[in-house]
C-alpha cells in the first residue's frame, strides 16, 4: 500500500510528465491525420505531387520527436496543468512564476552543444536575465589556442543579427570564461557653461534579443552550433521584474530544512521563468558538495537540455542516476527518482535524434514504473516506445 506521500509524488510525477510532453503541443488531428494534413499544405504551396500519407506520417512523426518526443494526441495528452517538477517539490508553497514574458514562451528542450569542435556559448543562452550576468562561459575546446567574444543585438523580428555592440579588445587565452563587458551607460562631459552632465552611450534594452558569439584562433564560431538561433538572451522588462522580486522573497521566508532544499526552491522559480542563467548560477555550487543529492543534477540536467546543451545536460542526469540508485531513502523515492531521469534521458536522446537510446531509457523507467504500480505512466510510455519503434523502423 502507497503513502499518501507516495501517492502525493506520484500527484506531481503526472504533472512533470505531461509538462514535458506538451513543450510544443499540437492540437486536433491525431498523428496520422496530421501526416495528411502536412503532405496536403506541402502540395498546396509547392504545387508538385503530392507527399504520400506514409511519408507525410513520418515527417509529422520526426517534427515531433525532435522536439521533445511530444505526440500529437490529444487524448493521450491532455492539455498541461500548472507546471510542477519533481525537484521543485520544496518550492511548491513558496514561490510560482507565470513563464510568460511579453516575448513569449520559449521552446521545450532544444537540441545543440552536441559538437566538442564548436565553442558554443554555454551562458547566458536561451534565457531571460534581470541583472547582466557576471560571466560569458562557453565549451573549451580542444586545440584552441585563444578565442574572441563578441555580444550581438538582433533586429525586432529575431531572423538576424544587425549589430555587434561589443569586442573583446585582445584575444583570449588560456580560459573559457570572461567577466560580461562593462557597458558604460553614461558618459561625462563637460559644457561651456562647466556643468557637468550623463548623456547615454550604450545601454542593453530589456526585450531586445542579444547573442554571444565565440570564435576560436581557427576560425570556428559558436554559431556553428546548432542549437545557435535560439542562444541568444533577453533583459527582463521592470515590471516583470518587481514580480520576480515578490516571488523570491516569498521563497526566502519558507521553511526550508537544508540549504540545498533552499537553493532548489529560489532556483525553481528562477526555471519556472524561464531565467535559466540566473538557475544554473545558484544551483552549479551545490556540485561542489560531495552531498549533493540527485535533485541537484536532475535540475541541472533540466536546465541544459532547455538551453540546448544536449551533452551536459545527458551527463547531468547520468550523475542524478548514479546518486538516485544508492539513495538512502525507501525503494518507492528511489524507482520514482530513477524513473523520471530515464525518461528525461530519453528525452534528450530523441531531441539528438538518437531513438535506439530513447527507446532503451523509456524501456527502463516502464520497468521501474511496474515496480511502483504507476498504471497511468507504463500506459503513456507504452506509447512512446511504440511510436519510436515505428520511427526506427520508418527511417532512411
């Protein structure tokens, strides 16, 4: 017999799953009717023979799978309830966020960071920042013998870069991380009439869409990247701010038993918001505990795989895994933590592409979702692991 505890985690664990199946919902068709739907607008607007329905079938499925091996059903997925993640359980009374900017909400998991030969940006990417950061860090690499950063402003549609508002005046050698730029945002200068007054110079705009771009002495970018377009990041606007602000102090004044169950709660919020950079600077530290739970690279891993670092965010769970399998705590917290990082593996995987170790991790969390008699889960991975099957079969 399940505890009310249990039955309360596996209350959240439904809604972790459905959040995560609905990063880019579809809405009417099931999937093969969607697949119609694609070859019929593909003949429409090309005006050539028209896709074949198997082939439409396949496109719709790998559109999907790409993107978060979401299914296009909606009676297999219902629309989402208020986002609730396993280890933000300790945050759950003390603190929400709207995940809403006046930009929109960003993409589900995003694939990129996958080329150790690229030095694509590792922050800030893909996320919105109240204050500047403090640092630019990107992926080493191998060889390299020193780098030059550049920061970006984007046109108002997003489709290009139009300014480069910054250059690191020497090459930079021997390190992967530089403080963020000093921007002057005012500039004394003195009139005829000796008063002195500030007139603006350069200032970064909240809802403006910056990027960084790293370049190696051999010329390789980190636009290289593939997860590049969507790299970039956003200063919030005040008013979404002065929120952010109530929303933290209200996390500060929980009751928090450890401080890592403190950190996860503010990092939590800072998730919910889509300000990842801010996230990833609290929650890093806590690796440097030999204690660390798995909570703290599961939130890790999250964060990656939502700013497109596919492979850290593949070995952050990896060492979530390793931890959950020797927790101390009963058999029923260790299979459900260890459920939830196999299928955010999976995840993560099939935003790679790579549906043989998709299909292996979903394989595994069905395993350990029989062992705790979760019906509704095996029932919903069921169904993935049959749509990758086909997707593996249907493949070139």
């Amino acid at each position: 017999m399940m505890s009310e505890n249990d039955h309360r985690s596996l209350s959240y664990l439904r809604q972790f799953m459905r959040q995560l199946v609905t990063t880019f919902p579809l809405s009417g068709p099931s999937l093969p009717n969607l697949g119609e739907g694609l070859g019929a607008r593909a003949t429409e607007a090309s005006g050539t023979k028209p896709i074949s329905p198997k082939r439409s079938q396949f496109i719709a499925l790998a559109i999907t799978l790409t993107l978060g091996l979401t299914l296009a059903d909606p009676l297999l997925y219902p629309a989402p309830a208020e986002a609730c993640f396993f280890w933000q359980a300790c945050a759950r009374r003390r603190g929400r966020a709207t995940n809403t900017r006046a930009g929109g909400k960003r993409t589900g998991r995003i694939r990129g960071g996958n080329n150790p030969a690229i030095p694509y940006v590792i922050s800030p990417r893909n996320t919105w920042i109240g204050d500047l950061p403090e640092t630019i860090r990107w992926h080493p690499v191998a060889g390299a013998n020193h780098y030059t950063v550049r920061l970006w402003q984007w046109s108002y549609a997003r489709d290009s870069r139009e300014l480069m508002i910054w250059e690191t005046p020497d090459p930079v050698v021997g390190t992967a991380e530089i403080p963020f730029p000093t921007l002057d945002v005012s500039e004394d200068i003195t009139t005829a009439d000796t008063v002195e007054i500030a007139l603006p110079v350069l200032a970064l705009e909240p809802g403006i869409y910056y990027s960084i771009e790293v370049i190696t002495d051999a010329g390789v970018s980190s636009n290289e990247d593939e997860g590049y377009l969507q790299s970039g990041f956003q200063l919030l606007f005040e008013e979404d701010y002065g929120e952010l602000r109530s929303r933290l102090a209200e996390v500060n004044t929980g009751d928090a038993t450890t401080a890592e169950e403190a950190t996860l709660a503010e990092a939590g919020v800072y998730f919910l918001d889509e300000m990842y950079a801010d996230a990833l600077r609290i929650l890093e530290p806590l690796t440097l505990d030999p204690a660390a739970s798995d909570l703290v690279y599961t939130a890790l891993g999250d964060i990656y795989s939502k700013i497109g670092l596919n492979l850290l965010a593949l070995e952050a769970y990896g060492q979530a895994l390793e931890l959950a399998r020797v927790n101390p705590t009963s058999s029923d917290d260790r299979l459900l933590s260890e459920a939830i990082i196999l299928v955010n593996q999976a995840d993560v995987y099939a935003t790679q592409g790579n549906f043989d170790q998709a299909q292996q991790r979903l394989t595994q969390a069905r395993i350990a979702y029989s062992l705790l008699g979760a019906e509704v889960e095996i029932s919903v991975l069921d169904r993935r692991i049959e749509v990758l099957s086909t997707a593996q079969w249907q493949s070139p």
